[in-house]
C-alpha cells in the first residue's frame, strides 16, 4: 500500500473516533431515546463521509483496510489493551496463540496507534537486546503495527522456541533498528531479597506471575528474623501477573482495608478486602515504583499508598489492570475489550490513572539517556547512568522516615 493510501487510512480511522467520541460527549446527560438517536446521527455522518470518499477519492481506497484501522483506532481511544480481530485473525488467534511456547518477554500495549513496550521481563530475549519501556515496535516481521490489533501482534511475536522474529523498533534515535531476536521459552525470575544497611530488608519482585505474592511474603518474614527494622519492596518493571496476584501481595502486608474493587457496566463490584490471617509483617514499609510496573504490581502499590500502609516512591506507574473478554461478532471476528476496571481504594481507575508516587525520583534504568549519546545500541540506550540508583537512594531515605 502506497502512503498516500496509508495516509487515507489514518485519516479515516481518526474520523471515525472523533464521531463517535463526539457523539457520546453530545449524548452525556440525555435520555435514552435521545443518545440512540444521537448515536446514529454521528454514525449517519461518518457513513456519508465514506461514501464521498469511496466516490470522489482521487483513488479507490481498499475499504477492508479502512474499517479495519478505523475500529482499531476507536479501541485504542478508550481502551490501550483492547483489539479488534477480523474473522481469519480471531479464528488464527484461538487457534495458535497457545500453541507457540516461544516469545520474546514483552507486555505491550498501544499509544499513538502504535505497538509499545510496557515493560520486558528480566532475562528475556527481549531483555537481553535492551529493549525497555516506553521503546515502540514499528513492524513485526516485515509488517507495520500502525493500527495493527495488539492481540494480534502478541500472536506474531509468539513461535517456536529457538525460532527467530524480525522487528524494527522505533526509540529515542531517528531512525528505526532492525532486530533479529530469537525466540524462547520465558522463565519469570524468582523473587529476590537481602539486608541493606541500617537493618532495612530490600525485597524485589520481577513479575507477579502466580506464587511471587506468597514468596514476597516469606523473604518478608525471613528478612524480620534477621533483624529487619523496615521494609522496602520493589516493583519496577514488574508488569507481568494478573491484578488477583497484586491483591495478594498487598494482604502480605495489610491486616486490614480495602484493597481494590472491580467493576465494570455489566460486571457487578466485587471487593477485595485484607484477610488478616494472611498479613505476616507489619514493619514500616516503602514501594519503588516506575514507568514498567503495571497490572498486579500497581494494584498493590496502590493499595498500600492509600490504606497509609506504605510510602510510595519513584515514577508514575504505567496504568493497566482491567478484566478482558473476547465478544464475538456475527461475522466470526471479535473485539477483545476491558469489561471492568479495577480501582485504587480513593475510587480512581488504575488504569486511566496508574500510581502516582508520594515522592517522584526518574528512574536512572528507564529509557531516557542522554540525546548526546552518540551510541545507537539498544544497550547503550538502555544503560543506567553513573548516578546510581536514585530511587533505591531515596526508597532507602524514605524508609528511615517512616515508622
């Protein structure tokens, strides 16, 4: 496809969202006979505006195209992790996406219509390239994610391990890097702990796969027999385990509270309250947290900030913890889409409104070096700088503070 075609595409996809984005603004407060009439007055708009494009377009537009960017992108408006997949993707993805036992580590969402990078798991291929947050994919074998389905680019990344996946990744230099990254099977790193100076325990977690809560937990005890005054739990870049984990998690330090609720437009609230029989510490406690901790990490740290149970300190958290679902259409294809959210004890969405730390330090390890960096390696980009590890330093003095 040419780029004026390709352009013609992003233009449509943009029309569509503005309509009926529009059209729900203008809806707000009016009954329900009069927000479907306004529905359908926008849709009648954009049908139109179609139809003279199809007509008086300087060329014929491959319409499968349009709709396809033009749905992606009204998902993308209201939901980063929602996709869309036609009936040939959908019945592909129910198909072989647990086949494949090989990836590259990633959590992706989407921004700017684009694939991005939410954060990598330690130790992955995609970690090893020095790929990181906030990094955007701009093809995937050979195909440009603009407006690609996010489920659907999951599916590509996925294959047999020891296989190969070509990306081109767009970051802070000009021009895209074109990669070569071979496939494995992810092994999420265990849960790590020891002694730091002035009898404060330093927990980090990785990922919040199925387990890690209750091995937080037990480094948590194991740390207090040796003498731990204060407690600090890192979660950067952790985004990998579901929001049920980070309930968890956070009830092995909360006797008491709220720890999130979910809810969504036809999913009843469910509450999640701290089982006292599961806390095991209640030492002073401070969470680091950056621009890669998302899903279960954020409820708990979200959990633990309001409930006046720990200090919050680093960079804002990503924002991601909903409940999926596929909803089939009748053609065959599907949408897959938040059908609830889960919220922050204050009654904020995580999702819309990540974490915000009590004390913001930017995290010396995220993807922001220096533009005068002349060193193009995603490595390079993607170091620390000799400053050290200003979060852990203020964690460290933030955890001294607290009692």
């Amino acid at each position: 496809m040419n780029t004026r075609a390709r352009y013609f595409i992003v233009m449509c996809s943009t029309c569509l969202v503005a309509l009926l984005l529009l059209g729900g603004v203008v809806t707000q407060g009016a009954d329900g006979g009069s927000k479907n009439d306004n529905v359908y007055k926008h849709l009648s708009v954009y049908s139109e505006v179609l139809s003279r494009i199809k007509s008086e377009y300087v060329e014929e537009p491959d319409m499968s195209s349009v709709t396809l960017g033009a749905l992606n992108g009204l998902l993308e408006s209201i939901d980063p992790y929602a996709s869309y997949l036609n009936a040939p993707h959908y019945k592909e993805y129910l198909k072989d996406f647990d086949t494949y036992k090989g990836d590259l580590g990633m959590v992706l969402a989407k921004k700017f219509g684009y694939i991005t990078i939410v954060a990598v798991v330690p130790g992955s291929p995609a970690d090893k390239a020095g790929l990181t947050t906030g990094d955007f994919l701009e093809t995937i074998k050979g195909v440009g994610t603009r407006d690609m389905p996010l489920a659907y680019a999951r599916l590509l990344l996925k294959g047999a391990p020891g296989s190969t996946a070509d990306i081109t990744v767009l970051r802070r230099k000009p021009e895209p890097q074109a990669l070569k990254l071979e496939r494995a099977v992810i092994t999420y790193p265990a849960v790590e702990s020891k002694m730091l100076a002035d009898n404060i325990g330093y927990i980090k977690i990785p990922s919040l796969v199925q387990g890690r809560a209750k091995d937080a937990g037990a480094a948590a005890a194991a740390l207090t027999k040796q003498g731990a005054k204060k407690l600090i739990l890192d979660l950067r870049a952790c985004a990998t385990g579901e929001p049920e984990e980070g309930v968890e998690l956070a009830n092995q330090f909360m006797d008491k509270g709220l720890i999130t609720y979910a809810v969504g437009q036809k999913f009843p609230r469910k509450d999640f309250n701290a089982d006292p029989k599961k806390a095991v510490t209640s030492l002073p406690l401070v969470v680091l947290t950056n621009r890669g901790t998302a899903a279960g990490a954020e409820v708990a740290a979200a959990a633990l900030q309001q409930n006046k149970r720990a200090g919050v300190v680093g960079e804002r958290t990503y924002g991601e913890a909903s409940i999926l679902r596929p909803i089939t259409m009748e053609d065959g294809s599907a949408i897959i889409l938040s059908v609830a959210k889960y919220y922050s004890p204050d009654a904020k969405a995580i999702q819309d409104n990540g974490v915000t730390p009590d004390e913001l330090v930017a995290d010396a390890d995220s993807n922001a070096a220096s533009d005068d960096d002349d060193d193009s390696t995603p490595a390079a980009a993607a170091a620390p700088t000799k400053e050290g590890d200003a979060i852990l330093d203020k964690g460290i003095e933030a955890a001294k503070k607290r009692s």
